[in-house]
C-alpha cells in the first residue's frame, strides 16, 4: 500500500533501512534510540525493500539493498538478536526451520519455538528476494531463492491438508493442534498460516 498511496515516503524508508545496515551490517528486526532491540524475531526489511524495487520504486542505492537484502535471507553468522532471523542457517540447510520444544516461544541459532511460521514467513520473503535478483540479473541468487521460496512444501501434511511443523530429522511433529494459537505458530494456527503460501 505504502509503494502506492506515498512511494516517496517508501523510498526515505528503504534509505533509512540502509542507513542502519551501513553502520551496523545488518538490517534491523526492531530498532530503538540507533540500536538493535529484540523485535518479533524474523524481519521483513529484505522484502519490503525488494517490494519497493520489484514496483518500480529505485531512488535508493539498489547495490547496497540488493547486498542487505540477501543478507537478510541467507546469512546467519554472527547475527545480533536484534536482527531477527537467528534461525535463519537452519532454514536454509534444510529448507524449513526445525521446530525444538527446548525453546518455547523463543528463536536462537540452534531452534525456534515458532518454527512453522518462520518457515513460512521466510519463503515468503525469499519469493520477493528472488524477483529481486531476478531484475538485477542475478540468476544464481535467484535460483538459490527460488528454492527457498518453497520452504513450505517441506511442512506440508498430505494427511491433514495444513502446514505442520518438523522437528530436525525431518519428522512432523506428533503432539499437534492445527487450532492452538501461539504454538510453534508466531500470533496464529496452522489453519491460519497455511493460507500464507507464497
């Protein structure tokens, strides 16, 4: 909506997101007085920021937010908290984040207790980063992202028709409530996030 009713404040954004990824490296989950804050845990920079380009809106250094932007989406060493995505490595070996009830509602290098919809909220952005990359040329980025997009076939259940999480073996999980909120689902079900394919 933004790229539509005020592309001109869109663009000042993005700028202002790149700013952020100049001085600190990363783009920012949550950002408070110039610093990284604990935001929802996943970040959505990359794709806005490819949506802009991806409308025609490219006043802004397109290098440098093509470089964040997959960044964003592939890059997990050395990621602050504040950057969100911490499960982001995992996501990209096994093409969905792995779900650990060791985590509860949090997300660390090593697991999220809202895997699902991370791995759904992370094909999402890796779709708009592909296009992205796809206008720029850059056809192994692309292809990579691509890939990613479709995280979510990974948790699909056949038997239920829903998005169901997996542990690290590949297994769905076996205590699951597609109706239960907040469960291994970030602010949703599994009924709700199974409608947000890419």
């Amino acid at each position: 909506l933004w790229s539509i009713a005020y592309p001109e404040y869109y663009a000042d954004w993005v700028q202002s997101q790149l700013l952020v990824y100049k001085d600190a490296g990363w783009l920012g989950d949550g950002i408070a007085n110039s610093r990284y804050v604990s935001g929802v845990g996943t970040n959505f920079v990359s794709l806005a920021i490819a949506a802009a380009y991806n409308v025609g809106i490219r006043n802004f250094d397109v290098e440098t937010g093509y470089e964040a932007a997959l960044k964003n989406e592939i890059s997990g060493e050395n990621r602050p908290a504040g950057a969100g995505k911490l499960d982001v490595e995992l996501f990209v070996k096994h093409g969905y984040s792995p779900h650990s009830g060791d985590f509860h509602m949090d997300t660390t290098p090593e697991g999220s207790g809202f895997s699902a919809s991370h791995t759904m909220e992370y094909s999402f952005s890796s779709f708009a980063v592909a296009q992205f990359a796809k206008h720029l040329g850059k056809t192994n980025d692309y292809n990579k992202l691509t890939e990613l997009s479709e995280g979510w076939k990974h948790l699909f259940d056949d038997e239920t028709k829903l998005i169901r999480p997996k542990d690290k073996d590949g297994k769905f999980l076996e205590d699951f409530d597609p109706m239960a909120p907040w469960v291994r689902f970030q602010e949703g079900n599994a009924v709700q996030y199974t409608y947000y394919v890419p």
